[in-house]
C-alpha cells in the first residue's frame, strides 16, 4: 500500500477530532437508557451514524477529486490550505457559540412512560439526522477527505484511510453498546458516569475541542499556501 503511512500521518489528526463528538455520545446514551430493546436501537443508531458518514465523505472525495481530476497543479497546495483554514474558521465559530451555551443538565431517567414498541427505524433516522447535524465532525472530515482524495498514495491506502475516518467519526457511538457488551453492569455503570459529566459540561467541551483542532487546521492550512 505505497503511501499508506504519510496519508495516515496527515489525516490522523483529524480523524481523532472527529472522535471526539459529544454530542453522538449523549445521544447514543439516551437510546441505551429509554425504551425497550435498548441495545438492538443502539446498534442501529451506530449503524445510522456510519451510513450519513460515508455519505459525507462520499460526496467530499466526489467533489474534491472532480476538482482535481487533471492532476496535481500548482494550484493543488494552496487549495489544501483554504479548505483548511476555512475549515479552522468554521471551528472558531462553534468554539464561540459553545463558550456562550449554558451546561446542560442530567435528565433523570423515565420510569413507566416509555413507549412498549422499540421504534427501530427511529433509532436508525435518529443516527443519520445526528451525524448530518453535526458539524463540528463534518468540518474535520472535509479537510480529510480532501487530503485523501488529492493524496498520491495507492488506491488501496486510500480505502484504508477512509476506513480509518469513518470509523474514527462514528466511534462515539459505536463505544457506548460496546461497552455495555462487553463489560456488563459494570461498564454501564462507568458509562452512565461517563455521560454525566460530559452532558454537564458538553458545550465546554465542545469549545476547547473547536478550538483545539482549529489551531490545528491554520497551522496546517498556512504550512500549504
């Protein structure tokens, strides 16, 4: 797989932003703590998640590989870098917007109000809706996609990568019914805490993951102009 470990080295970053979603987690621990056939949801809202995330990066190396159908150019570079720098833009304003967002409060859990019926293509919508909302993922894909689909690296690197993205970006919900898997009372018990404290503090953590990855991108973005 020529050029498989530089790509990985360019895109891995981002591919570790795109982990970091909150806001996925939340949301896949309210479908395991609400309603009947809590993990069977919980593995088709995963699943919802992973399709809008090939979606995403589908149309993303379309688009940039269309644009960059007559080979590499001088212009090539300097196109990497505003996709990346209007990328970090985009990040600073989700930092702000986060910063002013009151916490959130921990919903206490319902007792005998639950619907009976499991609403199994909900669970699934709710993951597509989710990861087509979120954008601070859909910024840090882009930039990666693009690196993939102007990359000079092998195909068959290429398909490695995007594994690794699309995997990286549905992680947070993949993580929770995992956990509960294979870890039983105990691991739902770490995860209930777990969400606690990030619903408590998820617009915090939101900001300092926006920002963080936004010096990132314009550090990477200026290196390419």
């Amino acid at each position: 797989m020529t050029g498989l470990v530089p790509l990985l080295v360019r895109v891995g970053p981002l591919a570790l932003g795109a982990a970091c979603s909150p806001a996925v987690l939340l949301v896949q621990m309210l479908v395991l703590t609400r309603g009947p056939a809590r993990m069977a949801r919980a593995w088709l809202f995963t699943l919802g998640t992973l399709v809008m995330t090939v979606v995403w990066m589908t149309l993303g190396i379309v688009a940039f590989s269309a644009a960059h159908s007559s080979g590499p150019s001088p212009a090539a570079r300097t196109t990497q870098g505003v996709v990346h720098l209007l990328g970090a833009a985009l990040l600073l304003a989700l930092a702000v917007k986060n910063f002013y967002l009151p916490d959130g409060e921990v919903a206490p859990e319902k007792t005998g109000s639950d619907d009976a019926r499991p609403h199994y293509g909900k669970a699934f919508l709710l993951g597509v809706g989710i990861m087509a909302a979120n954008i601070t993922t859909v910024v840090l894909l882009m930039p990666a996609t693009h690196d993939v689909a102007v990359s000079r690296a092998a195909t068959s690197a290429k398909a490695v990568a995007c594994g690794v993205l699309a995997l990286a970006a549905v992680l947070p919900a993949l993580l929770p019914p995992l956990l509960v898997a294979l870890g039983g009372t105990g691991g739902r018990r770490r995860l209930d805490q777990t969400a606690d404290w990030m619903h408590r503090h998820q617009h915090r953590i939101n900001a300092v993951i926006c920002v963080a990855f936004a010096v990132y991108l314009t550090a990477t973005g200026v290196g390419k102009l």
